[in-house]
C-alpha cells in the first residue's frame, strides 16, 4: 500500500513514517528541501532505503504536492507550521495552514485517494471563553474564530479554520477525511532540530523560566499519536474528528513527576496559579482500540533521548 505522509521530516510525522515503513508501507514523504541533513534520519529508518521516497514540497505550491500524493491511496497530511511562540504576523501560519489544506486535499480528490487523515490540534477545540469550569471536552467543541482573533491566538486560529474548512471540502467533494486532534505531544525526537512541543518539556527542566503557571497539560505521546494515525486510517468506521490525548496533570505535577525520575535538574522555582484548564477525552478514540502508555514511561524516554542529544547541557 502506497501512502503520502506530509511534512515528513517533522516531530510528529518522523514517528509515523517510522511506523508506516515498519508495517510495510510504501512512503512518499514531502519535505522542502531534500538536501538538507536535518531529514538524514529518514534514511536511516528500517525499510527507508526500499520503501520511503522523499518528494520536494511545500503546502504553497500545488503542483508539488500533487506529484507527491499521486497515485498514493491513503494520504497523511502532518505538516503544518508550529511556532516556538507567538508570531506578529498571521500569515505566516493561516497560509500554509488553510492554503495548504486546501491544496493538499484537493490533490488528493485528484489522485481519488481513498483516505486522508488530516492532523489537526487540540487548538481547534478548546478556544472557548464560555465553556463551563471543569467540563470535559469533546469532538463537538470547536475555538471560537473570533475569540482567537481578538486575543491573537494566530496558531489555534490556524488549525481551527484549516479543520473546518478540510471537514467542509470533505463533505462538498465526498472524500473521504478523518481528523485527529492531538494536544501537547511529547516523547523523544527521531529528528535532529528540536520542535516547540519537545521545547516545552526541556525548558521546564533546564528552568529556563524561573516563574511557570500552574496550568493543566493535556498530553499524547509521539509513538502513541503515530499509531492513532494509523489506527484511524485503517479503520473503516472511523469518521469525523478524534481527539488524541493521554494524560492530564498540571504544570506543579508534572514538574514533581519529573524531579521524581530525574532529580538533578534546575526546574522553574515558584509556580503561580492561574485559572483552571480545559480537560480532554479521547472516548472516541478509544472506542476505536486506541490505547496509550502511561506518562512516566513518555517522559522517561523523552527525558534519556534529550540527555543523551545533549539537549540539557
Ligand atoms: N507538537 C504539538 O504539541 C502539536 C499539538 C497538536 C497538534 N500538532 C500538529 O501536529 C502536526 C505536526 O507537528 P509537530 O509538532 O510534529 O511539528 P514540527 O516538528 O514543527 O513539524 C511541522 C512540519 O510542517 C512542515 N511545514 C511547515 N510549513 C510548511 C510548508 N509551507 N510546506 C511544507 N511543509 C511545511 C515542516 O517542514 P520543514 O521540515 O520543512 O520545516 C515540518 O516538517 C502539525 O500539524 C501541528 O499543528 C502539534
């Protein structure tokens, strides 16, 4: 089976290309720029020399993301700007975000793939001032637009418009498309660069804030968002949007998980409270036969991987 992941150099998609390549799968993973060392983990992955063929492509331009999804089946489309923090200009993440959905979809009704499974986020759900204190949230919630427009919230507003609009092409043009909103995912990296959602978790124990928020985390491994990915392209009654998320734990905790693992970091000094977080339920996704590794071994291995990188010196 020939499938399309998009972005394949990324956090994210490095781990499902990993598991595509593993179960079989042919790959076509789109990446901008080819040469560049920062995709040689790829190479390097088992069955990548036979079965992964790297195509030059970025979201803008359509004809390049055409050539990579044709004559795929199944189609992964990851890619998606994530920034380390906030950005001036919207553009930078609405473009490649929306456009690039858009094009990415409409290539693949072009090759009739059979399925696309569409990453979106955790910030397309739970931008909503108005939602009652402690209640769980599900795929029926969706940001406000507005309310991320006027508090500036550019990447929640990014793959908030990018899901409606993928979910509303979908139903206009009868492909096929599955979602799936993870929120902050952690585990260790398989690329070199270190993405924002790793930086997280390294800042926290390099201390690199000595004041932090006691906000609530809701957290999906890597590997385990890899295999949901798959678990939703595979399975036919997979439908809509899913969430995917693992484990929720305030910042306080979380930072005493980690002195319990890992004691001799700096870790921020004073944590302040703040108004109470959203929580998550992935049912939906468990009802499908997803399941998910406990939190200590996410941050174990996240936390090794980053020591022997040397991410913590
Ligand atoms: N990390 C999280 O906590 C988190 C949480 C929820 C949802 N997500 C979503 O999960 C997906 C993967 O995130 P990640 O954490 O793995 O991020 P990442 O490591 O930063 O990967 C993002 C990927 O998007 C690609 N990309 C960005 N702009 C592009 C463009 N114009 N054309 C082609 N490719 C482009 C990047 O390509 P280059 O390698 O060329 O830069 C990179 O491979 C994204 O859709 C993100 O919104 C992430």
């Amino acid at each position: 089976m020939r499938v399309c992941v998009t972005g394949a150099g990324g956090f994210a998609a490095s781990w499902l290309v990993k598991l595509l390549l593993s179960k079989g799968f042919i790959v076509h993973g789109t990446v901008r720029d080819p040469s560049d060392e920062k995709y040689a983990h790829l190479k390097e992955l088992e069955n990548a020399t036979q079965n992964l063929i790297l195509f030059k492509a970025d979201l803008l331009d359509y004809v390049s993301i055409a050539s990579s999804v044709a004559g795929c089946e199944g189609v992964f489309h990851v890619a998606s700007p994530v920034p380390y923090s906030k950005v001036p200009n919207p553009e930078v993440l609405l473009e490649p975000a929306v456009t690039g959905t858009k094009n990415v979809l409409k290539a693949c009704l072009e090759a009739k793939a059979k399925r696309v499974v569409v990453v979106s986020s955790g910030s397309a759900i739970f931008m909503k001032p108005d939602w009652p204190k402690g209640e769980i949230m599900d795929e029926s919630c969706w940001s406000d637009e507005l309310y991320c427009r006027t508090t500036e919230n550019w990447y929640h507003l990014s793959k908030t418009v990018a899901e409606r609009e993928a979910l509303d092409f979908a139903s206009k043009n009868a492909l096929d498309v599955v979602t799936v909103c993870p929120t902050l995912i952690v585990g260790p990296m398989l690329q070199s660069t270190i993405n924002a959602s790793s930086l997280v978790l390294i800042n926290l124990l390099k201390g690199i804030r000595e004041t932090v928020e006691n906000t609530l985390r809701n957290i999906v491994d890597v590997r385990d968002l890899a295999e949901a990915l798959l678990l939703v392209y595979e399975n036919k009654e997979a439908s809509g949007r899913y969430i995917a998320s693992s484990h929720v734990i305030n910042t306080r905790d979380l930072i005493e998980l980690l002195k319990s693992l890992f004691p001799n970091y700096s870790y921020p000094k004073n944590i302040v409270e703040v108004e109470e977080g959203k929580v998550f339920s992935s049912k939906k996704l468990q009802s499908l036969g997803w399941k998910f590794r406990p939190l200590e071994e996410t941050l174990k291995d996240a936390v090794e991987y980053y020591q022997c990188a040397h991410l913590l010196e």
